[in-house]
C-alpha cells in the first residue's frame, strides 16, 4: 500500500524530507527568531475586547481590507499595494506559484532555506548564486545568471537570514534595473536592521517587498505576513491566493498591534541593545568568531563541529539552530533571548567549546 501511494507521488517530490522542526519543552528556545518577549498583556486584552460575536462564526474578510488600510499607514504604501498572508512563507509559496512554475527562480545561499523548499514544489528550477566571503550578494553574478537562464524571480532576504547582514540598496534597484523579472526583497527582519526598501515599490513595479508579524511583533503563532508590490502583481497573485487564507482572529490581532507601535517598538529596541551586548559576550569567547548581525539573531563560527556545539548546548536545556552547510563550516545561528536567556546561552556556550 505504501509502495502505491509513493508511486502516485510526483516524481520530483519523491525524495522531498518534511521540514523538521525540534521540540524541546521547557528549554531555553533560542532556535527559531521568535520574539522572545511575552506578547503585551494590555495588548492581548484589547484583541479579545474586540472579538465579536460574528468574528467566528463567518468566513474572514478575504482582502483584510481593514489590516491593509492600518498596513498602509505603517509602510506609507496605498492598501492596493498590500497582500496579507497566513504568514510570509505563505506567500512566498504563492509567489513562486504564480511566477515560478515551470521557470528559473535565483537564490543565494546561504539563505533562508523555505525558498528552495517552496520552488521545488511550486516545480520551479532553483539557480543558485552564491553569496561572496562577506555574505553579500554577489549582484554582477546574479545579473548574469538571471539574464542566462529563463528566470521569473530573484529572491534576496534583507537582513540575510541566516547571515544577518543587510543588501544594499544600490544592490536591489541594479538587480531591478539590470533583470527582466520580479524581485523578491524578503524583510522578515527589517524593523531589527530599521531600514528598508518598501518606498522602493511605486517606482519598481517588478518590486516585491516581503515582511511579517511572526518576528518584531511577536505574532509566530498567528501566523500573519504580508507583502508589498505594484497593483498588477497583486492582481495577479489573487488567482492563486486561497480566499480565506489569513483567519478572522489573526487579522483584528495584526490590527491591534499596529494600534500599539510603541509598546513592540520598546521590545524591539531591547532586542537590539540584547544583540548588541550577547555580539560582545560570544566576541570574548576564545576561538569563537561572531558576524556582525542587522537581526534578532547571530551567526558564529566556533572551533568545534556545529553538530558537537548543538548536542552540547542540548544538555544544558538550550536550543539553537545549526547552521553547518557550504560557506557556513562549523557555524550555528542563535536568537537573541532575553537577557537572562543570553546569559545562559553564553555561560552553556563556554562551558561546550573550552
Ligand atoms: C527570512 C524569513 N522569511 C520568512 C520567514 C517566515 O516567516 P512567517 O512566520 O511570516 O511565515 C522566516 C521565518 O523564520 C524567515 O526567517
């Protein structure tokens, strides 16, 4: 029986492995980017406050007309440049379906691994360009790949997950210039790094800026994305969006935290100040080498393998993200936690690697 059902698989997701995600209750999480401040309790009152007596009972508002007008007013775009998402990777598997199939899409690792997971089952055909010594994006070469091969998307991530540097401007509106197709600038990360290219968009209509409630706002489990592009490429993305993909409680929540800015932007600028001093700490560390990072979170090289260094840590009830693959030998990503979180990281990190 199993042996049938694998042979009606399509042939090109036969050997696809499910993204694993590690489950550890109870030990420090600093793995996954998540904010690791409690969500605000006076906000989470006001959500309920909110919640109506029809908010579950109908179908969602399948434009999220009200999340993008507020969403308007945060990124200083018009709500007919906006896209919201069951979160972000949610729409970056529509993009790649709309755009993709069938066609080339450019990445460039080490990057966030969901873009080659989501093109190979959108059937599109991963170019990859990798990134230079320093992580930057090495734009001459990915002009030449995208004008060789029959790409529909280049896809950049800014601040680079997992490397945590930022692309530079010059480097998009060039890609923009010089390549026939869309561009997909993915800011996860972009209220840690405070700059962005969104006022990019009126002037690129090939422009696709990609963000998400999961990280400075705290919303992982909501699951809320969205993305900001020129009103034909949105256009054409709803042919393929699911109608009701972004449910009724998690839209009045993503509202309600654009409703409260300050109270996420004091948590964001604790996070810096947290990145700041946990780059120092892992700096001190002999035989530790630490990137500087634009994100919440950091990339080091340590003197061990990246496997030693994530089962270590493991018995000392903390959780990171190993990293180790081509240009990122022995390297493993942590988020910054709370200061208490850190300073267990760090003391289990120096007992691991001495
Ligand atoms: C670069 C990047 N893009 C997108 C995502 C997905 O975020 P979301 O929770 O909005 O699906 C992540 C999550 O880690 C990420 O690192």
């Amino acid at each position: 029986m199993a042996e049938r059902v694998r042979d009606l698989v399509r042939p090109d997701l036969r050997d696809l492995i499910p993204y694993a995600v590690p489950h550890y209750p109870g030990y420090i999480k600093l793995d996954a980017n998540e904010n690791p401040y409690d969500f605000s309790s006076e906000v989470l009152i006001r959500i309920f406050q909110k919640v109506g007596g029809q908010t579950f009972t109908r179908y969602p508002d399948p434009m999220a007309a009200d999340l993008r007008r507020a969403l308007a007013g945060y990124t200083g775009l018009a709500p007919g440049n906006i896209l919201a998402g069951n979160g972000s990777d949610e729409l970056i598997l529509t993009l790649l379906l709309t755009f993709g199939s069938g066609g080339g899409v450019i990445i460039t690792p080490p990057t966030f691994s969901m873009y080659k997971i989501h093109a190979r089952i959108a059937g599109a055909v991963t170019v990859e360009v990798p990134r230079l010594k320093d992580f930057a994006p090495d734009v001459p070469a990915i002009i030449r790949a995208a004008r060789a091969a029959d790409v529909k998307l280049v896809i950049l991530c800014s601040p680079n997950n997992p490397t945590g540097n930022v692309v530079s401007r010059d480097g998009v509106e060039a890609l923009l210039s010089e390549t026939a197709g869309l561009v997909l600038l993915d800011e996860a990360y972009a209220e840690f790094a405070g700059e962005s290219c969104a006022d990019l968009v009126p002037r690129y209509p090939r422009l696709v800026v990609l963000r998400t409630f999961s990280k400075a706002f705290g919303l992982a489990g909501l699951r809320v994305g969205y993305l900001l592009s020129d009103e034909t490429v949105i256009s054409e993305l709803l042919k393929v969006k699911q109608p009701f993909n972004l449910n009724a409680f998690s839209q009045l929540a993503a509202l309600t935290v654009l409703e409260h800015l300050p109270v996420f932007e004091e948590r964001i600028q604790r996070i810096i100040a947290g990145r700041r001093e946990l780059y120092h700490r892992l700096k001190e560390i002999p035989g530790v080498e630490v990137f500087p990072s634009r994100a919440n979170f950091l990339l080091f090289r340590t003197p061990l393998p990246a496997v030693s260094v994530y089962e270590g840590l493991l018995k000392h009830r903390v959780l990171i993200r190993n990293v180790e693959g081509p240009g990122l030998e022995r390297c493993l990503r942590v988020n910054v936690g709370t200061p208490e979180e850190n300073e267990t990281f760090v003391k289990a990190l120096v007992d691991v690697v001495s």
